[in-house]
C-alpha cells in the first residue's frame, strides 16, 4: 500500500466520481483550531450557536503525597471556557440542515464508530456541531486519521503528501447492517465479498447469496470498475430492500483497512482469487460463529481491559494490593462500629 493510495481514498477525491451512486454529502474544510482542540487531549467543552456550556473543574488537595490519598474537604472551583468557532459552527449548522438536520459525520477518511457508545443515543446521527465533537473527541479512528494517516504504508521513506483535512458531512440514512458488504479489487478484478457487520447472523444473506453476489458483480463492471483512479482498492456498498446497491465508502487495498471475514494473506497472495471464477463470497452462516464486535474494545478504558485478560501483571498486581487495602480498612471500621455500639 502507497500513500499514493491513501490520499486517492479520501472522501473528497473520490466523491465527485461516484456521486451519482452514494448518499448525498457536503464537505467543509476543517480549520487549523479546531484541528488543534480535536487533538487537545482536555477535557471536552464546546460552545457555539448550538450549544454554550462551561464546565466547572474541582481540584482536591491530598493530605500526604507518601501516604494513602485522603480527599481534603477543602475544594476550589475552576471555571473552563469553552473554546469558539463561530464562524465554522454556523457553516456547520447551514450543511447540517441542507441535509435535513440529521447528519452521519466523517473526517476525510475514517469515521468515528468506535465512538458510538459515547453518544446517548448509542448512535452516529448527529444534530449539532457538539454532537460531532463528542464522537470525533473520543475516537481512535479519527485521531489516527489526524496524526498517522500513512502509517502502515511501504513507502515510508518517501515525504508524506500535504493533507487538507475536511469535515464529511452524509446526509443520515437508516442502514440495515444486514445490508452491508465489503468488497476487495486487485488490479481492477473484484476478488472478494464480505459481510460488512459479520459479528452477526443474518439469515436473509444465506437465503440470497446468489442475488446478493450478482447485485454487487454488477454493480462493480457498470459503476466502479476502471473508474476509480487505483486498480487496488476497498469498497464498502449496501444494498437496500429494493435491491439496488449504493456505494458507501472507499478504502486503501491494504492492512489499514479491516479484512473482515478474509485475511490480508489471502487477499495479496491471489489465493482467493484462484479458488473460483467469480468473487469469493463469505458471511456468517449461523449464530454459532456469531462473534462480539471488534469495537467493544473501544468502550471501556485499556486498564480494565489488560485487568480482566492479566495482559499486564504489574496492573494486576497494584489492583489486588488495593483490594487487600481497602478490605483491611472495612474490617478495621467494622471492628470499631462494634466497639462503639451500645450494649
């Protein structure tokens, strides 16, 4: 994978070739300081048109830094202004409601799903700027999109091409996940099919294999194929109830990229695409192989993570100490209520 290929699969490169086949978009240019707060590792405050909040932050004093942390009644109160972007919040606010006022939002490559879980709603439509910032904030997926796009490329010793970075701005639509396929090209060839949400069991896939097949191949050869400007790529499409199939995204032909029910050895090695004529097609073909989603990883902070695997022993070794501590001092209390109870 080139960086070449990175920056051909950004969001605005390939959306006027295909506009004719994908959910309607606006794109926005993404201002340096708003750059500069998505990076800002503080607390998330915003405030514009559509949201003015502050936040108050309390900071305790310990009693003894070399001695177990004992909260101090004694508080102060700092108050945080929330940063302003008027001029983008209204620009925002404009695309938002040309779109409807419900939006599905992106950076020039990456959306923030791993960050639905933040949401209250569990979702990625969003009504507001704050909305968009609360997912973009807490995503890994949009923080790679603004510090290492071009990471895993072979090409490193190569410069990194200049990034205009854009706020993606898809009108929302209701996707069944069920709908949803991953498709693999090399050189120009459709090599692969995959399920896009294959932690799950659909048994309408199973039953229309071969229509679901034929849709896409056809798709493909009418609309995609020679089209696009790499002969290696990625393309997520979804085909609706009517039959019909959208194309939702595109993606570098590389490991950057989630291989889903494939692997990358497969697809670089042409054995998948040896195997038969036609594409190779997998799915989910019952609730046994149903899988948890790769992005419940992204929903609780690492420590617990490495906690409850024992992946990092010293965390765990530091979590059983308080335990005892904490055990040992309810005890302790238990002892001295009885002996203060009245007889």
């Amino acid at each position: 994978m080139k960086k070449e290929q990175v920056v051909n699969c950004q969001f605005s490169v390939w959306y006027p070739i295909f506009k004719k086949h994908t959910i309607k978009s606006l794109i926005l240019p993404l201002p340096q300081n708003v750059i500069d707060y998505l990076l800002d590792d503080g607390t998330l405050v915003v405030s514009g048109s559509d949201h003015n909040t502050q936040q108050t932050q309390t900071n305790n004093s310990d009693s003894d830094a070399e001695e177990d942390i004992q909260w101090s009644d004694d508080e102060t109160t700092t108050t945080v202004t929330a940063p302003e972007f008027p001029e983008f919040t209204s620009k925002v606010l404009e695309a938002i409601n040309n779109l409807g006022g419900r939006v599905f939002p992106k950076l020039n490559w990456s959306a923030p799903r791993d960050a639905n879980w933040i949401a209250l709603n569990s979702s990625l439509q969003c009504r507001s700027l704050s909305d968009i910032f609360l997912l973009f904030k807490s995503s890994d997926f949009i923080t790679h999109d603004l510090t290492q796009p071009f990471l895993q490329c072979s090409d490193q010793d190569s410069p990194d091409p200049v990034i205009n970075y854009e706020l993606v701005l898809r009108k929302w639509s209701e996707l069944i996940p069920g709908g949803e396929f991953r498709c693999f090209v090399k050189e120009n060839k459709l090599i692969a099919i995959s399920q896009r949400d294959y932690t799950q069991y659909y048994q309408h896939i199973l039953k229309q294999e071969e229509q679901i097949s034929q849709a896409i191949q056809d798709f493909f050869s009418q609309h995609i194929q020679y089209n696009f400007l790499d002969e290696d790529f990625v393309f997520d499409v979804y085909r609706d109830s009517q039959g019909r199939v959208w194309l939702i995204d595109l993606n570098p032909f590389g490991e950057v990229t989630d291989s889903l029910l494939f692997t990358w050895g497969e697809l670089t090695s042409g054995e998948v695409a040896e195997q038969q004529e036609g594409p190779a097609f997998r799915y989910t073909t019952s609730e046994v192989t149903v899988q948890p989603s790769p992005c419940l990883s992204y929903r609780i902070p690492r420590d617990f993570v490495d906690l409850s695997t024992g992946e990092d022993a010293y965390k765990l070794i530091d979590f059983l100490k308080l335990k005892k501590s904490q055990q040992e001092e309810s005890e302790e209390e238990e002892e001295e209520e009885q002996e203060n109870a009245p007889q």
